[in-house]
C-alpha cells in the first residue's frame, strides 16, 4: 500500500489531518513525505493511506511536488523564515513633575551649602590681638 | 486577610509558613483538578494544574499541546477522530 506516490492523511503530530505524498521509501517503517506537510520522515504507524496513487519521480523536489498537488486542489504554502529584529530597548518615561520635583531639590540642596559656607566665614571674625593684656600678666 | 467567619468552612487550605520568629498561618485557595480527555475520561498531559491568575500571565503554548484537540483529547481519541473525518 505505501508505495512512492500514494496519497496519505497524516494522523499524529503538530501537523495531523494534513495530506501528504510519499516520496521516498526509508528501512525498516520509515517513510519520506512532503506536501502541506513538511518535507521530513515519517513513521508508517503514524499515516492512513488514501486510494489516490499519483506518478511522481523518487526524491522529486519540493517545487515538482507543488506543481503536481495543485490540480487537485491542494495548495502547498510556502513560508518564509521570519528575520529577527531587535527589540527595541526599553526607555524609563520619567514625568515632567517627578523631574521639577528633583531639580528644585538640588537647586535647594546648593543653595544650603552656598549659605553655610558664608555663614562660617561670618561667625568666626578674626580678633585683633591685645598687647597690653599679655604684657600685664607677664609682669607678675 | 480574609473576612471574618469565611475560614470557618474547610474550603480553604491552611499552609503554615516560618517567619523569623514565629510561625504564621496562612489561607490559600485551592487549584483546579487535573483535565481530563472529553471522550474517554483519561488524564490529559501537558495541561498544567493552574489558578487564575497564574494562568493569565502563562504564554498560550505552556497550557496546552501543539496539535489538533489538544487539551481537549487524549492522543488515542484524536487518532480515532480524525480517521472517522476523512470519510
């Protein structure tokens, strides 16, 4: 029955319900189908054969493959691989608020320490030296 | 902290969990059963055992298997379903 060039319904995997042609015949239970499945092996447990036997060359390509489903009536897909792009790296959206909240405090923060730096050269005024005072203790 | 009187019912589970210096109780809802295949009753692999919220933040492909019926049937019934749909 699982001849190259028979019909079949896939009936495990990802891609069951599907149909397919044999292609190729592997050893021992393994099979070669391609069509609106993938072009891989298969198991024969895994396959229901339909009555539909198609002339069709060994290990015909996948184009040949497409051309010979379509007057049946079975589109084959192909697809393209997606190409990866980056992903776009993610940018902190800080808010106008929060940032006037942050430069009004530094702006703070300098002024403070502008003022104190004043304030110390204020608070300690340098004392004229008394001659006389020290001389007096002397003395004695 | 649940409201008075709900804890009464032994509806919701009861973990005791160790903080620095003492054990303290907790209340945790219970998760869901097991799937099991609509046809035949087996339990269903690759269907996880998970609550709501857990459930919205999983990706849709942890929760169920790639393949036609999955979640729904077991392997075997949705071998026999798809023979019976051919003819």
């Amino acid at each position: 029955m699982l001849e190259i060039g028979r019909l079949c319904v896939k009936i495990a995997g990802r891609d069951a319900g599907q149909k397919c042609i044999i292609v190729d015949v592997l050893e021992k239970n393994y099979v070669l189908i391609d069509g609106l499945t993938r072009r891989r092996k298969c198991n024969i447990a895994h396959l229901e054969p339909l009555n539909e036997l198609i002339k069709i060359k060994k290990n015909a390509s996948h184009e040949e493959v497409t051309k010979i489903l379509k007057p049946l009536g079975l589109e084959v897909k192909t697809t393209k691989p997606k190409k990866s792009s980056i992903r776009p790296k993610k940018t902190k959206v800080v808010k106008k608020s929060v940032k006037e909240k942050a430069e009004k405090e530094v702006k703070k923060v300098k002024k403070s320490v502008k003022e104190k730096e004043l304030s110390k050269t204020e608070d300690k005024p340098k004392e004229p030296i008394n001659d006389s005072k020290i001389s007096k203790t002397s003395d004695k | 902290m649940l409201r008075p009187g709900k804890t009464k019912s032994r509806s919701f589970r009861r973990v005791f969990t160790r903080v620095i210096s003492k054990t303290k109780l907790f209340y945790q809802k219970g998760k869901p059963q097991q799937a099991k295949c609509s046809e035949c009753g087996a339990k269903l692999k690759g269907v996880p055992r998970l609550n709501a919220t857990s459930a919205r933040k999983a990706p849709k492909t942890t929760k169920r298997p790639e393949r036609p019926y999955g979640g729904e049937l077991c392997s075997k019934c949705m071998r026999i379903r798809i023979k019976e749909n051919i003819k």
